[in-house]
C-alpha cells in the first residue's frame, strides 16, 4: 500500500508474516507455458468489501490471521518463492517462507465513498499491498499478501497474489476456502485439526502445459512495456440484470418475454461455462462484451481502415482432452485474439460483433489450446501489457469463458 502521510486517508498500523501451520510437502513446482508469460503482469488484487462487523477489530484480526495460517496449509505454493535454476527454469519452492498480513486504517473514509463514485476512488489502491508489483519479483519478495482495511462503518479485505502462481480461478477457490475456514474458527472450532476443505486445490503439472522450453529473460527481469505513472482513469459501469438480459436477447435475436429471465440459472451458467444451456447461443458475457467493443472503437474516432484487436482470457481446463481437473492450482488461460476493422465494429450491429467473438470462443478446443502452446514454445515470451496500437482492448476476470 501507498506510505502513509497527513494527506492520504489510508495508513498502515501493522505488519505480520504468516506461516502454514503445517509444514508443506509439495517441493518445487516448475512454472508452465500458461505461468511463464504471466512474469511481467502486475500483482492480482482482489477484495471484498464488508459492514463493519460485530466482533471487535482485534478479534477480528485473530480470526483472518489463524484461517490465513490454516488455509496455506492447503495452498501451499502461495507461502513459498520463486527462484530460477541454472538452466533457466523456473520454480515455485514450496519453503514456507510465508505471506504478509497488514492492519491499515481509513477510518476517515464510508462504505458509500467507495461504492458511489463513477470511477474507482483513487484511495482503493490504499487497500491492497504491493501496487506496482510485477510478478517477478517473487523471486525475492511474497507471493501474497492480504490486508485488512477498518473503514469508519466496515471493513475491506483485500488480497494480492501473484499473478505467475495463480490465474483468477485458481485465486478465488484459495479466497473461499480462505472464507471457509474463517467461519469454522468464528465457529469455535478453532481448537479442532482441520484436516479438509471443500475444493481442495490439485497441483499435478503433469500436463500439456508443461514444457520444456525456457523463457530468457533479462537480468533482473522482464521490463515494464507501457508507462506506469501515466494518469490512469478506471471507471466503473454497472448493468442490472434486465439490461444484460435485452443485450443478450439482441445479441441471439430472439424476443424477452416477461419472467423470462432466471437469475439462478444465469448465476450457475456464469459459474460453470453454461453448461446448464443445452443449446450454442450467444452468452450474456459475449454480449456485453460485444457492447463494449463496439463503444470503446466508436469512442476512439479511429480510421474505419484500422485494425481493432479484443482480447478474452479464457480458461482451458476444460477445453483439454483430456480436461484438466477444475481445481487444478496455476495458470491454466490462453488470450484468445479477435480481429476487425474499425468500420465493421462501429458500423455493424451488436450481433455481428457478439458472433465474431463467440465462434472464437467456441472454436477454442483441445487441439487450439495446444496450437497456441506449440508456437509459444517456438518463440517464449512474456505477455505485453499496454495499447501499443491505440486499437486494443481486453477482457478478463471473468469465469463464463
């Protein structure tokens, strides 16, 4: 998090290295061609916002640092390091070396300075540790970190993880288990062994996405491709449920005729890659997806001529064949590249640009996903970060693909 000063409203009270409570025997674990390019991607930060609880502060803070020792037991990985042996590979030891736990206060700010504004508050960075930290540097510096917020009516837990260890999946199945625990001890079972949780991680590498190619790297690691103290606006935009519902429609050209929205089902599709839609359709993700393309190249005022790029980060663990447990532990994503030009996105209708994206989302299969890991291994690299043609755009975070 930022150093604290008179002007910024979020200051650090505390710091603590937490530990397994359990001594790991996973070894090493080398990182995979969906790892590797992750090295030059910051930090993941995710978190949740929560009232204020009714148990004391203090008392709270106990709880997350006993689940946080507990649940690293099963996450073992994210208490280790990386290091890089003498061939150039690349690994996580698991050592038990620990993750970082911070106490901050912002007792100044509420809960509605953080939901109202339109774009993200500039003090959220506040609540997250490490900031600008690229993923190499777990050579040298944690894995993870998690970091209680007290605001003046609630709280915020926030979680940075590197992003070369764990992709989002990966990362939310460590963060509920991580809720799982916490109710266990809040539910006086702290004196009990916790010998299991509910999704148990599975950390098998003996898959396609391992490779035998090295990634060089220069000394000290990748370098950052775009400018990190350039101003940066990051908006928020909501949409209710009915208005993602009529996109979709729109998108499928089909009619939405009152009730016919099923939230829980719609809920279970986002979850579980619609599986639960026994029929290909366009998915409420691809639409709004679509949506925005078509916005940003329409905002961009860019030559009907020039190259647009949208950019999905897909899951692959079940594209493979055979599939890859769902709670295998790593990176397992591929960015998936759509093309069009300027004048076809911004002149077309939704559903033209919802299709282009679909077929690519579904045309990525097994024999696809191992297509990309084959030429990634004829030239490995990192991933770029940044617009480098003003004409890009990425969409990420979300489980539907």
């Amino acid at each position: 998090m930022p150093s604290s000063s008179s002007t910024f409203p979020v200051t650090l009270v505390s710091k603590t290295m937490i530990f397994p409570d359990q001594k790991s025997n996973l070894g090493e674990l080398k990182l995979s061609v969906s790892d590797l390019p992750m090295l030059s991607c910051h930090y993941i930060q995710k978190g949740c916002l929560f009232t204020r609880p009714s148990i004391p502060i203090n008392s709270l803070i106990s709880v997350l640092k006993q689940a946080l020792s507990k649940t690293l037991s099963f996450f073992s990985p994210l208490a280790g390091r990386l290091y890089t042996d003498r061939n150039g590979y690349i690994y996580i030891t698991c050592n038990d070396a620990g993750v970082e736990f911070h106490h901050a206060k912002g007792t100044t700010l509420f809960i509605r300075d953080v939901i109202s504004p339109l774009d993200v508050p500039w003090f959220v960075k506040g609540f997250f540790c490490y900031d600008k930290t690229v993923s190499y540097q777990g050579h040298y510096m944690p894995i993870m970190a998690v970091q209680l917020t007290e605001l003046a009516d609630g709280v915020f837990i926030g979680c940075s993880v590197n992003h070369a260890v764990t992709d989002g999946t990966s990362f939310w199945n460590f963060f509920n288990s991580f809720a799982e625990i916490c109710k266990r001890i809040s539910d006086n079972c702290c004196n009990q062994s916790i010998e299991k949780i509910t999704r148990r991680p599975d950390f098998t590498r003996e898959t396609v996405l391992n490779s035998p190619a090295v990634l060089r790297l220069p000394e000290g690691g990748p370098k950052v491709t775009f400018n990190e103290n350039e101003p940066l606006r990051e908006r928020i935009f909501s949409f209710s449920k009915e208005a993602i519902m009529e996109l979709k429609a729109k998108a499928n050209n089909f009619q939405l005729n009152a009730g016919d929205f099923n939230s829980a089902g719609e809920i279970m599709g986002k979850q579980s890659n619609d599986k639960y839609k026994p029929i290909p359709e366009i998915s409420s993700f691809q639409s709004l997806s679509a949506l925005l393309w078509r916005a940003v190249t329409r905002g961009r005022k860019l030559p009907a001529s020039k190259t647009t790029t949208f950019r999905m980060a897909v899951n692959c663990r079940h594209r493979l064949s055979p599939k890859l447990n769902t709670l295998y532990f790593g990176n397992a994503i591929q960015s998936i590249p759509t093309y069009a030009s300027a004048g076809d996105v911004t002149s077309r209708d939704l559903r033209w640009c919802a299709q282009r994206l679909n077929e690519n989302v579904k045309a990525h299969d097994d024999e696809t996903v191992r297509r990309f890991i084959k030429e990634w291994e004829k030239d490995p690299r990192c991933f770029p970060l940044g617009n480098f043609d003003g004409a890009s755009m990425t969409m990420g975070s979300s489980p539907r693909f």
